[in-house]
C-alpha cells in the first residue's frame, strides 16, 4: 500500500492551504488539529483564530518597493 502524500499551496497574498485533515503546531508548542478537507493557514500573523486564517489579511494594504532613478527605494500603496 503506497503513503498518501499530502500537499501545500503557498499563495501570493493569503494564506497556506494545506491539504486532508492536519495538526499545526506552533513554536511555543501549541497544537491545532484541523478536519477540514482543506485547512488555511495563517502567514500574515493577523487572524485572530491563529494559526488559522480567518481572512483578515484582505483588509491589509499592501506595499510594494518602486524603483526610482536615485539609488534609494520608495514604496507605493496598491
């Protein structure tokens, strides 16, 4: 019988999906078993069911570096 191989999705600007039913384990130690078919976790720190994604990193505006011609880097709001 051959392993199931579980898979992970990173995405641009959401969360981690994580495929099958999971445990997340924190660094300090902490575990949060998930059920779902597929679980979103956290990578932007601002849910407030962490490490879960709750979808708030919707509400974040998001800040990408310009180049300019001086040798400096400014940011833009998009």
């Amino acid at each position: 019988m051959a392993d199931a191989v579980g898979q992970v999705r990173l995405t641009d600007d959401g969360p981690m999906l994580v495929d099958g039913p999971v445990v997340v384990r924190g660094a300090d130690g902490s575990a949060v078993r998930s059920d779902r078919f597929v679980t979103a976790v956290c990578t932007c720190r601002r849910s407030k069911i962490y490490p879960l994604c709750d979808a708030s990193h919707r509400t974040r505006k998001r800040v990408t570096a310009v180049r300019s011609e001086g040798d400096g880097v400014e940011t833009a709001e998009t």
